[in-house]
C-alpha cells in the first residue's frame, strides 16, 4: 500500500489557532485527546452510541468520535475546557454543581457540551423535550433527573 | 481502521471522477455511519472522497410548489426547516424519531438514504454474513434475529434497513437525483432500496460511480393528517423494532388518498399499493385500518425472535392510521402513545 502522508490541518480549539498535521483516519475526538491535551472530552464508546465525546463544532454539538479531524480544518472547537470564561463557570457546569447532576462524572463533559448545544438549538422548553433532545447522551449512573434540572436552572437563568 | 487515503473532491463533477477512478474508494459526508463500520472493520475503503463542502445544502422550493432538498442538508436542519415542518411534516417527526441530536447534526440527507443495517451479525466480521462476505451464510437466520425483517426476506439475507426518515421519504413519493459519468438521472425512492434475493449485498440501485445530489418531494405532504409511529426498546435514541409513517387525504370522514410505509420490518421501507387502495373511498376507522394492516403484511414471516414483529406491526399501522385521521399524530417528545 502507499505510504499515507499526515495532512495539514488548522482548527480553532477553543479560541487558539491551533495547527496540526494528522494521518487522515484521526479522529477529532482523537486529536483533541491525544494531540491538543484536552482529555476533558472523553472516550467512552467510540461509536456514536454514549455521547461522552460531545463537543461543538462551529457551535453544533457533535461526535467527535464520528468526524475525521482532516474534514473539519478551518473549523472552530469548543470543549468543556473552553466554556468557562475568565475563570467564571459557564452557567451550564455552575447548574450541574447545584443540582448535583453527576456520579462518577465520565459522561459530564458531553453532558454540559451537549446542553450548551440544546440551549443554542432553542428547541426544547418542557422536561420532556430536554430529555428527548439529550438523549444522545447516556448517564450510566442514571443521574438523569439531575440533569433534567441542572438543564432547566440554566435556561431560566439565560 | 484500515489506513486510507484522503481527498477533498471542489465539486460534483470532481467527485464522480474521483470515485471512476478507484474502485475501493468510498465518498464520505457526515461520516456517522461510515466511520462507525470502518472502525468495525465492515468498510475498508482505500480512499475516502471528502464530499462534505460540496453545494448541496439548500432546500429550495421546486416551480411545482415541492421541494428540492440538497444531498448534504444535515438531518438536524432539515427536520427543523420551516417547510418541512409545516409541508412535510411527516418527514420532520420520522427525522426525529431517528438518531440523536448530536447525529442528526452530523448526518447528510443523502448519506441516510445509504446507511447499512444495524444487523449485529453484519458488523462482527467473526461471523459468517452474505452481505458482508457474499456466500459465507446468513447468521441471522436460526440466529438472534428480534431486530430482523418479517417481509421480503431470502434464504441469503433478513436484515432490516434501518432508516427512519427514508420510510417516510417513501411514504411522500420522494425521488432520488443522482449524477454519474453518463449524466444526471431520477430514481424514485420506493425504487432506491432493493431486497436482499440473491444479492443482499447489493443494498441500492444506486450504480457505485453515482453520487447522490438531491431529494424532491412532490407537492403533496399530508400535513394535516399523518403520523410517524415508531416502536422501539427504548424510548429514545433507538433503531425501531416497528416503525409506520401514515398519510391520508379525508373529506367528509372517507379516504380519497391514503399513504403507508412500514420501517424496520424489510430490507427496504415496505409499502403496498393494494393496501393503500384499499383505504381509499373507505370511512376512516378501525374496519378499514385492520384490512390495510392485513393486505401491508401479508406474506410477514417471523424467524423465531422477531415473530412479535408481525402482530406489533399490524397494530402499529392501525394505531398511526387512527392518529393519522384524527389529527394527532404521535409527539417524538411526549412518548406515550395516543
């Protein structure tokens, strides 16, 4: 087989202009991880079925274990690690504090990054529609009616 | 995965050069589907054809009052289009029904159309499967096969497609516009999927140097009766074990038009011309709806685990039809079933 050049690449992680070069079978979830140090993001089912991997993608929440990193140059990121501004939390992790809406904290980050996309998406008001609209992300704790909480305290206050 | 090579094609006609010229290579969109098999190994593409930047992301209204919907709308956008939901608002509910937030934000129009089965046997590459290695024997069959298809099966195949939107795109009369070397051409989507037969793992009639550009819904979108209905083990973000897109056309209580699709029980969404004619002229109710279910399902065939399927099936259809006629279509929020 041919041998396979990394691919340059330029992605705007969290504000910063960050340039790569990757194989073209890296994964953003990959990247982030393994190249950017952002492990807040985190690998939990590798397919697309538990949503720990949520980030946002020009602002859309996504797998970031189902894109390959090369399609996405030229893209803005946003990680759990980028929601917090000058130290303040994004209103989002203060509310899944309060309402105590985690256990072992693995699936939290998509958790809340996904909640970021749901509130920009503004297509869910009733408990019902938050559960339905986050149902891409699975708890195996079962913190869920926490969520369902910590979610609805952050849309009050937005 | 396999390594591969990557290539960004600038333009369509790019694209079907592209894929002319190497016969294992592969065009990728959102990639939900895709990436997900070749992490599996089940796909082992040489090169992936990036065609993701391509123009196709509009939904335009077509001069007939349809509408045109670019291959590369993300199933998220599409759903929440604002004619779509007040035109077609069957497809919106299907769209819905399917995946999660983060996948529909991801997932093409066009590449939901060419999604593979979910079959557990077809992704574990331990396991004999004609459509993954043609003769190899079909594991499903005296297997685990809950999920499996009831209709149109073969000795060679009975996995399920699992779309839900492409059930209610086959519903609506949607067609397929494809481009390939030899020019453009329209497939009409109950023509799209095929049955397994022989071949199982030929899924579309799609030709492998064609690229999908766009989906056209006729004028026609039931919008004000019609239901998408989908039976699942979870109540979200789970393949349907049953799923009905039902449209009809009432005047004074009787059928002049009826539309049915069943999703999850055939290798293609199945839908029935005799079952359809049935219902029309007919008073709207339970007399009617049960003849229908009977006519869509004749021929059902369980494979021991997914025996359930038939009975659940034919209530299915007469549920969807009841909410389908009284204006209350099935909420994909608020699960419970009226």
């Amino acid at each position: 087989m041919p041998i396979i050049e990394k691919l340059p690449l330029t992605l705007i992680i969290n504000g910063v202009e960050t340039k790569l070069s990757v194989a073209p079978w890296t994964t953003l979830l990959d990247l982030l991880r393994d190249r950017a140090d952002l492990t807040g993001t985190k690998k939990g089912c590798d397919h697309g079925q538990c949503g720990a991997c949520t980030v946002l993608l020009d602002g859309r929440r996504i797998n970031s274990c189902l894109t390959l990193a090369v399609m996405q140059d030229g893209a803005r990121v946003t990680t759990v690690e980028g929601l917090a501004v000058d130290g303040s939390l994004h209103p989002l992790q203060q509310a899944f504090i309060d309402h105590d809406a985690f256990q072992c904290g693995y699936c939290t980050s998509g958790q809340i990054c996904s909640a970021v996309g749901l509130m920009a998406e503004g297509h869910a008001t009733t408990a019902d529609e938050i559960r339905e609209l986050m149902s891409g992300n699975i708890c195996r704790c079962g913190a869920y009616p926490n969520i369902v909480q910590a979610i609805q305290q952050a849309m009050a206050q937005s | 995965m396999t390594p591969f090579q990557y290539v960004r094609a600038i333009d369509v006609a790019e694209a079907v050069r592209l894929i002319a010229a190497d016969p294992s290579a592969k065009f990728i969109a959102g990639g939900t589907n895709l990436l997900d098999l070749m992490k599996e190994d089940v796909e082992r593409p040489s090169r992936l054809i990036d065609i993701s930047r391509l123009p196709l992301k509009t939904v335009e209204e077509t001069p007939e009052k349809g509408l045109r919907i670019g291959a590369l709308v993300p199933n998220a956008d599409l759903a929440y289009h604002s004619l779509v939901a007040q035109r077609y608002p069957m497809l919106a509910s299907a769209i819905l029904a399917g995946a999660s937030a983060q996948l529909r934000n991801m997932a093409s129009t066009g590449g939901n159309l060419l999604q593979r089965t979910r079959c557990a046997y077809f992704y574990d590459t331990a396991t004999p499967c004609n459509k993954r290695a043609a003769g190899t024997g079909c594991s499903a069959i005296g297997g685990l096969n809950r999920m499996h298809a009831i209709l149109g099966t073969s000795e060679m195949c009975i996995a399920a497609h699992p779309s839900d939107m492409c059930v209610a795109l086959t519903a609506l009369d949607a067609t397929v516009q494809v481009t390939g070397p030899g020019g453009e051409r329209t497939i009409a989507m109950s023509d799209f999927h095929r049955l397994p037969g022989d071949t199982p793992q030929l899924e579309t009639t799609l030709e492998r140097n064609e690229i999908i550009t766009a989906i056209a819904l006729p004028p026609q979108g039931f919008a004000a009766n019609y239901s998408y209905l989908k039976v699942r083990d979870r109540l979200s973000y789970a393949f349907a074990l049953v799923s009905v897109a039902a449209g009809l056309n009432l005047e004074g209580g009787r059928i002049t038009q009826a539309r049915l699709a069943l999703g999850s029980v055939a290798h293609k969404p199945w839908r029935d011309a005799a079952a359809e004619a049935a219902l029309q002229g007919q008073v709207a109710g339970p007399a009617a709806f049960t003849r229908a279910a009977d006519i869509l399902l004749r021929g059902a065939k369980g494979f021991g685990h997914n025996d359930f399927k038939i009975d659940l099936a034919h209530r299915a259809v007469v549920r969807a039809l009841t909410q389908a006629a009284n204006g209350t279509p099935q909420s994909q929020s608020n699960k419970k079933i009226a």
